[in-house]
C-alpha cells in the first residue's frame, strides 16, 4: 500500500474572528455519505478551522484529480463507480470551502513557510507526480493501485478531520469535519473489501 503522509492540524488554535452570516451551501453524495451537508460557515471561528479548509481544499482537489483518472482507467465497475461518487461529492464539498475561505477573508492556500507545515505534519504525498505514476500502470494493476492510494488518501482526510474536531471552534466546520470523518472511514472499508476481492 502506498503510504500518504497524513497533515496534523494540533497547536493551531489562534484567536477568535467574527464574520457576517452568509449562505453557502455544499451537497455530499456517493459512497459512504452521511447525510446533511453543514450550513453556511459563520460566527467563531479559529487558526484551526482555517488551517483545516485550507489543507482540504488542497487535499480535494488532489482526490478529484486521481478520480478522474480512475473514471477513465478502472477495469472493475465498483472502482469506476466509486471514482465517480468521490469526484461527484468531493467537487462540492471544494466549492463550500473555497465559499468559506472567501467568507472569512482567507486564501486558499496556506502559508508556504515549510515551517508551517512542519508543524502541521507536513503536507500529504499525493501529487502530480504520483498520480502520474498511477496512470503509467497496465490496465491490470490499475485497480489495485488506485485503491491502495485512495485509502491511504482518505486516511489522511480523517487524520485531518479528527484534528479539526479537538481544536476547531467553529461549529459549521467540525460539523462538516466530523461528516468527513464518517464518509471517509465508510470509504476506507469499501476500499479494502475490494482491495480484497482483487
């Protein structure tokens, strides 16, 4: 399995911000989904919170990227159409949080002081690169290592979110990190069940 390093959002608690109500609405679907997507991120809200959106919207759209390489790729229905349900939802969810960002005042991207992200765990090893690899493989091993990159993908989505939910302080953002938490470990166990029907 190809291991993903996993970003850690602890220490990032700053001081408190106050933003307007605002509506921004994202809609989760597909594999391992709960249900109601959060509302509009307002009120308090923290370096965590922030730091989380930022490193999500990254970790997203790196998740769509291999999606739609798996969409064209996949040998197997279950993988094409778990490609599908991850580009689908995962699309989405990036729209809500760059509404967020922009609502709070704060870009898309975090610092680019490695120091930053040394202290945040470092930033995930999913990128072109690596996703160009993954295409490079034969039909035959695509499906395998898809699967085995997307988990430990996924993986550090949780690892991101279980973080977001001990230091966040916006109530909209840990409701969506605690949803990622759920569908992303949903996703985790599909992933392995066809990892081992492979």
């Amino acid at each position: 399995m190809i291991a993903v390093a996993v970003l850690a959002l602890a220490g990032c608690g700053g001081g408190d911000a106050i933003v307007p109500e605002a509506q921004q609405h994202g809609h989760g679907h597909g594999a391992a989904t709960s249900a109601a997507p959060p509302p509009a991120a307002s009120a308090r809200f923290n370096d965590a919170d922030v730091m989380f959106a930022q490193m999500m919207v990254a970790h997203l759209q790196q998740g769509i990227d291999l999606a739609q390489v798996a969409k064209a790729m996949a040998t197997k229905p279950k993988v094409k159409e778990l490609a599908g349900a991850v580009d689908a939802t995962q699309r989405e969810e990036l729209e809500m949080l760059r509404g967020w960002l922009k609502l709070w005042g704060k870009p898309e991207q975090p610092s680019s002081d490695p120091n930053v992200h040394a202290a945040h765990g470092g930033m995930p090893l999913l990128d072109a690169k690596v996703i160009s690899e993954v295409k490079d493989r034969s039909k035959e091993e695509f499906d395998l290592a898809y699967l085995n990159l997307m988990t430990g993908h996924q993986g550090g989505a949780v690892e991101m979110a279980q973080t977001e939910l001990k230091d966040g302080s916006n109530p909209e953002t840990t409701a969506y990190a605690e949803r990622v938490r759920d569908s992303r470990s949903g996703q985790i166990q599909q992933m392995l069940t066809l990892i081992n029907e492979q």
